[in-house]
C-alpha cells in the first residue's frame, strides 16, 4: 500500500499585521427591483476596490446563494480606523446613506472581525435571521449599538455616523 500525498498545511504570521479587521458583506435580493440595485452597485464597488483604498489588504468577491440570490464580499483591512475612514468617505458614503433611506429592494449585513479581540454584526432589512441573528438575541442597532466602533467596544467613541440615527426613524 503507496503512503497519500503529504497534505501541504499552512498558517499565517500576523506579525506584519496587529490590527488586522476582516469584515464579511452581504446583499441579498428581496424583489425584482433589487437586481436592479445589486446591478448597479456591483461595478461601483468593484471601482472602489480597484482606486485601492489606503488600509485595504484585500477584497474577495463571494457567493452565498442563488436562491434567494444572495451574494458579498470578504475585505481584510490594515485596521479598524482605516475601514472606519473609508466608510466615511466617497463613494461607500454615498452607498450607504442610499440604502438606509431606501434599501432598492435588497437586505444588508457585515459582520466584522478584529485581530485584537471585538467583533460586531448589523442586519439590515432581512425577512429572515441569519448568521448570529440564529442563535443570538436581537436587540435595535439604537443608541450605543447604532455604530460600529461602539458594538465593537462599548466604551470607544462613535465618529459622526453618515446617516444619523434620527433620520430614520
């Protein structure tokens, strides 16, 4: 009996990377004017990768489901700030606010892992749970849960959001 190939097993040195945040995206398609949204965002967003923005290690495109049509995306960035500061600026601004005045027929959600310890996960719209959302009570992203930054760390300091929690209520 020949012995099986050796399997070839590797691992990664953060070393270069202490801060490291990898946040996973989601867009799924809840009626027909959806694929028009996710149509219209796809090329957008691959411009946006392709300025390649300071702190973005890298982005990879992904398939969830085809029914519902569900697909994202996993980003790995240098650090949180440097996310944070994209996420403020054009064109994920301009996204952003779009889709939480009206989301175009699609739901949303990231969820948001850091190196250092903290995650954090937002569900937008979804008909469904999904993800944490399975196993995990739900509570409002309100108040100290509307940002990022403070579901990560409840003692850290919001930046001003792009759409301020009263606008939609």
């Amino acid at each position: 009996m020949t012995n099986p190939a050796r399997i070839n097993r590797l691992t990664v040195d953060f070393s270069q990377c202490p801060d490291l945040v990898v946040i996973y995206l989601g867009m799924g398609i809840k009626s027909p004017r959806g694929v028009l949204t996710l149509m219209k965002l796809r090329p957008q967003i691959r411009k946006a990768v392709e300025a390649k923005p300071d702190g973005l290690l890298l982005h990879e495109d992904l398939f969830f489901s085809l029914v519902p049509p569900h697909v994202g995306m996993r980003q790995y960035w240098r650090d949180l700030d440097a996310l944070e500061k994209w996420t403020r600026e054009l064109p994920h601004h301009d996204w952003w606010t779009a889709f939480l005045r009206d989301p175009g027929g699609t739901y949303f959600w990231h969820e948001t892992y850091c190196r250092k310890g903290g995650f954090e996960f937002i569900y937008d719209g979804l008909d469904q749970p999904f993800g944490a959302l399975k196993f995990a009570t739900a509570v409002p992203a309100r108040g100290r849960m509307f940002s990022a930054r403070t579901r990560i760390d409840p003692a850290a300091t919001a930046p001003k959001a792009p759409v301020l929690e009263d606008e939609l209520s």
